[in-house]
C-alpha cells in the first residue's frame, strides 16, 4: 500500500505503484485534464511517472509557475518536430527554457528567414491541432547513441559524450520526432496552444566564438491568450525603449566594428555620463569615500596572486612589454588593496573607504555584447570599504540607505533585496560566515524591507546583497551589490595594526551602486523612454527663434541661462517654427524657450514643456528659477 500525501495534508492510499496522472485522476476529472507534471518530495517529474513510495504529491498545472516552464520547454522540443518537418537535413543542438519563453538552437545549411519562421510556426500549430500525447522513454546509453546516429543528429550525440556517467535517459517522443531531456515534459500538445515565435538570432556552439555558428529561435509559451497579449505589448514597449534605438535617435552614442563593446560617447550622451558620474562623485563624499585612481595595466603577478590569472585569464586582455606580462584590469579591488598597503595602517583608520570610477576590460564572447549594456569597456562607480569585523553591521546598513536614495532619485522606486549566503566551495572559518551573513541580514531588516535568501550563491570569498531595480514596464535589472570579502587583503598581504599593537588583515566590502556606468545609463534611457529628468538629459532646454530678427536676443538668453550651468542650445535657422517645435520635440527635450517680436519686447519666452504643455509666456529670471528647482528636486 503506497500513501499520497496531497498539498492540503489530505491523504490517498494506492495498492501499488501509481502515476502522478492516476493520482489526479483519483481526484477528479478536471484536475485530470489540467495535470501537466507533478512534484514528489519537492521534485518535479513527468505526469507518467510511477510513485512507488509513501510519499507528498503536488500535482502541477499551467496555473503554477512550474507548469507554466514545463510548457515553454515542452514548446521548443515542438520547434524541433516543425523544423525537422520541413527542414529534414536541420540537426538539433538545445532548446532549454529562459526568462519568459525560450529557445532552440539549430544547425541549418542556410540562415532561416522571416519567412521561414513563419512556416516553422503554422507548422507547430497543426501539430497542436493533432492533440497527440508526448511520450517519456527512459532508455539506456547504448540505444540512445543508436537512435541519435540514426538519424545524424550529431551535436545530440556530443551532449551524450557530455554525460559519461548517465546509464539511462529520457527520451522524449513527439510521434516520428525524437528529442533527449531531463524533462518533465506536457503529456500532451494541448497544453502548447498559447505560444508566439518572436526572433531568429546566431549563437555559437557551447557558446563559445572558436566554434561554428548555429542558428536560434526565439519564443515564448504562455498558460493564458491574456498573459500572452500583455507579454506581447511588453515587448513592443521594450523596442520601442531599447537604448540602441533612442541612442542612434537622440546621438547620444555609437559602437564601431573598430572597437568591438567599446562605447563612442557623442556630445549629447557624455553629457548624460558627466550628469550621473558627478552626482555618484558627490554620493562618494558624503558617505565618506575617498576618491582614487589605480593603473589600467597591471603586471601578471599581481594577477597570479588574485587568482585571475590561474581562472579568468581568457576573459582579461593581456599583453607582453620587456618580457613581462600585463594585463588590463578586469576589476579595481586588486588595485585598491595596493593603495591600502601602501602605508601602515591602524585600527583608528578603519572603516577606510576607497572610491573609484575605475575602467575595467573584460574579453566577453562578441555573441554577448549588447549596445551599452554588455561591453567589454566599462567604467564602474566601485568602492572597497576596509574595515574590522565588528564594523560590517553598520556599513552594510549604511550602504542600504544611500542605495535606496540613490536609486529614487534616479526614479527607480521598486528595489528588490537578495542575500547570497555560503557556497560549499567557501573560504574562511564558520564563524566569520555568521557574522558576515548576520550583518547582510540585520541591514536589510533595519532598513524594513522584504528579502530574499539565496542558499549558496555567494562568493566563495563572502556573502553579499544584490539589489535588483524594477524598470518603468515591469522588467528586473540586478544593479546594485555589496559583498564581504575575508580573502582578497589576506591573499595580497594588506593588514592593519590592531589596539593590541598586533596585525590582522582587514575586511573587505565591494560596493557599487550603479554598477557599471555604460550599463546603468542604458537602463535609464530605457526605463525613462530617452524623456530623461530634467537634472539628466543632455539638453535642457532649446532656444527657438521665430524670425531672425530675434537672434541676437535669444543669444543673449542663452548665454543668461548657461552661466546658470544650464545646458542650452539654440536654433536659429530660418525654418518655420511649427517644423523646429516638432524636430526639437522629438528629441526628447525639458523644455523648448520660444522667441518672438513679442518675447523679445518683453524680456521674456514662451516655454513649452514635454509633451506639448504650453506654460505660456515668462520672464528669463523666473524660466531659469524653474528650470533650477527641477534639477534641485531631480524632477
């Protein structure tokens, strides 16, 4: 007799082995027809699986988050059995599940067109149509390596020369279309109805560039037709967002193939990085940071004693001078280590904070990059407090409250908190992990916010918090961080004195707010539209002139207003002024100053704010004072 323990603590006796469908089945038949998989002991298995143990049983369907990721991975093995419909030659590769949809990644003799994509699609939905029941295989090595040479499905083969110690696996058949997976799966395509192809893209075996080019298909699966359109208007929001776009639009800045992730910064756009570089300068001297600047090329020792060399050479630029190695910094604590052991410190140094717009070079695959938000030049807003243990409390809750101002003034109000706690592979004795972890806890909690625990994600030198900003349509950006770091000023032989006059190495705490500064300001673009606060867009005002007449005076208001530390530009061209109005518009500005016979007579301008507001007919002193207050209030 087997015993099924349900959510509700209810339970159910079987004579014998039993299916997580029989279970639902036992329940009733709607449970039944919605049963997509099922979670034994908080495992999730395939609806067909046999329970052959007492055991607790939630059964899954498309309402739990769970069923709802099943159905998306479910959805690209139906990818693969259109594709190889029409396109027999095509060899899969893998198609797992990402945020809110997946992928698949194929390998085709020719780059598959829109056209194609839309043939792919029609094709899945009369397989839909045919309601055909998935069926699991569990099926030793030996025949799977049959059935995958069979049929030439060579890169299937690579990823079972991948699992050496799997004796058996689970197949997973689509009638005649035959994919390998650990599952769980639908137990039938009705499940699959709600589902949209978005975007074909490259991407490279294993991902890496040295290997051949394969071909991916985007989409997305959803429970609901509702939650399909909304995600559908999301991302037509996000394009309409996407930094790239209003980068190109608004000549804040390019990337050229002449320097692959590196970012050229236009006039319009540094004025954007002067903008939040100065206010995160500010932010380091009213929390006590002192500002500093290391090298960008350090020697290879420096690297070997880090660690770097030894496990992220690939990912660091490096070069040879006088038979020496260097290489460009991937990161600045290394750097900031040397600053600190540059002198004898003591105990009533500590906490000592060291800030730092540092530029950091990381050799990121080129199927990676994205715009400026994934570069392989970056500058960050990156700190290292140095402090005791008995010190970590309080700058960790210190930190928690300027991040949550920060951010509020960059109009981020939605902060979501993790703490990444004690992976197995940690350095360090039990005991300062407790006190690290203690203090990530005890901050977010005095600073009465909800939070997250992430078992086992931290860094194997310390725990750390992750914030993650909610933009303007809903998505999540991780931004912000702090970590506690026992490891790195051991390892480079910094220490303080102590009030015993002995010698302890002291704590590290990496910090940053913005993160990287070319990724952070992508977000901004992306989560204000490119209608930047008025403290941050990179033109705060345009002067119109209605004929030429009025040039010398609207010169003159320019000038008023930029010693005011405005920054302005004029438009005198003999255009209609209904057609400047419109092209100024577009860019996105505050304000747009009208000047006419009439302003001009008056010592005045007639001010437009975004969106076409009309705020009438004012007087340069009380324009400028507005202007003023709404960068005073970041508005």
């Amino acid at each position: 007799m087997i015993q099924i323990t349900l959510p509700d603590n209810s339970q159910r006796s079987f004579p014998g082995p039993v299916s997580v469908a029989d279970v639902a089945r036992s329940i009733g038949p709607g449970l039944a027809k919605m049963t997509v998989a099922g979670k034994i002991d908080g495992r999730l298995v395939d609806a067909s699986d046999l329970i052959e143990h007492d055991a607790r049983l939630q059964i899954i369907t498309p309402k739990d988050a769970e069923g709802v990721e099943i159905i998306r991975h479910s959805t690209a093995h139906l990818v693969g059995h259109a594709v190889k419909q029409l396109y027999p030659t095509a060899r899969m590769v893998i198609g797992p599940v990402i945020d809110e949809g997946f992928y698949y990644d194929i390998a085709y003799e020719r780059p598959f067109t829109p056209e194609d994509m839309a043939a792919i699609e029609a094709r899945m939905k009369q397989l839909i149509a045919q309601d055909y029941d998935v069926v699991k295989k569990m099926t030793p090595r030996a025949e799977v390596i049959e059935v995958f040479q069979s049929r030439g499905e060579d890169y299937k083969l690579r990823l079972v020369e991948d699992m050496p110690d799997e004796q058996a696996m689970g197949l997973y058949y689509h009638q005649e279309y035959v994919d390998m997976c650990r599952g769980p799966h639908v137990p039938n395509t009705r499940f699959l109805k709600v589902f949209k192809l978005t975007k074909l893209a490259g991407a490279y075996w294993r991902g890496d560039a040295k290997n051949e080019q394969l071909q991916r298909i985007y989409g997305t699966a959803w429970a609901d037709k509702k939650d399909l359109e909304a995600y559908i208007l999301r991302i037509e929001e996000a394009e309409k967002r996407d930094h790239r776009r209003l980068g190109k639009e608004l000549d804040l800045f390019h990337i050229d193939d002449v320097a692959p992730g590196v970012v050229f910064w236009h006039p319009k756009g540094w004025a954007i990085w002067q903008a939040v570089e100065q206010y995160m300068r500010q932010v380091y001297r009213e929390t006590g940071y002192l500002e500093v600047k290391g090298p960008q090329i350090l020697d290879r020792s420096l690297w070997e004693k880090t660690g770097h060399w030894q496990n992220y050479r690939e990912n660091m630029f490096t070069t040879e001078s006088e038979k020496r190695d260097y290489a460009l910094k991937p990161m600045n604590c290394p750097g900031h280590v040397l600053i600190f052991k540059s002198d004898l410190r003591s105990y009533r140094d500590l906490p000592l904070r060291y800030g730092e717009f540092g530029q950091c070079h990381r050799n990121e695959p080129s199927g990676a990059l994205h715009g400026i938000m994934r570069v392989r030049g970056f500058t960050q807003d990156d700190g290292h407090a140095f402090v005791t243990e008995d010190q970590i409390l309080d700058e960790c809750v210190a930190f928690t409250e300027t991040l949550q101002r920060v951010y509020q003034d960059f109009g981020f109000t939605d902060i979501l908190y993790k703490i990444a706690t004690r992976p197995d592979n940690r350095v360090g004795s039990d005991e300062l992990w407790d006190k690290a972890e203690h203090a990530c806890i005890e901050a977010l909690k005095r600073s009465g916010v909800e939070y997250q625990i992430s078992p086992g994600e931290g860094a194997f030198y310390g725990p750390k918090i992750e914030y993650t900003l909610r933009d303007a349509i809903g998505r999540h950006w991780q931004c912000g961080t702090i970590q506690v770091d026992f490891n790195t000023a051991e390892r480079l032989g910094a220490e303080y004195v102590t009030e015993a006059n002995g010698r302890a190495h002291p704590v590290m705490l990496h910090r940053a707010i913005v993160g990287s500064l070319e990724r952070f300001i992508g977000m901004l673009i992306e989560h204000h539209a490119g209608a930047l606060p008025s403290w941050l867009a990179p033109m705060q005002v345009s002067i119109l002139t209605i004929t030429d007449s009025q040039a010398e005076y609207a010169r003159s208001v320019a000038k008023t207003l930029r010693a005011q530390g405005l920054r302005v530009q004029l438009d005198l061209r003999n255009e209609k002024i209904n057609y400047k109005i419109r092209e100024h518009s577009m860019q996105k500005l505050p304000y747009i100053a009208v000047i006419g016979d009439k302003e001009m007579a008056a010592g005045a301008v007639a001010v437009r704010a975004r969106g076409g507001v009309d705020l009438g007919a004012m007087s340069v002193a009380a324009f400028a004072e507005k202007v003023a207050s709404d960068i005073a209030l970041k508005i």
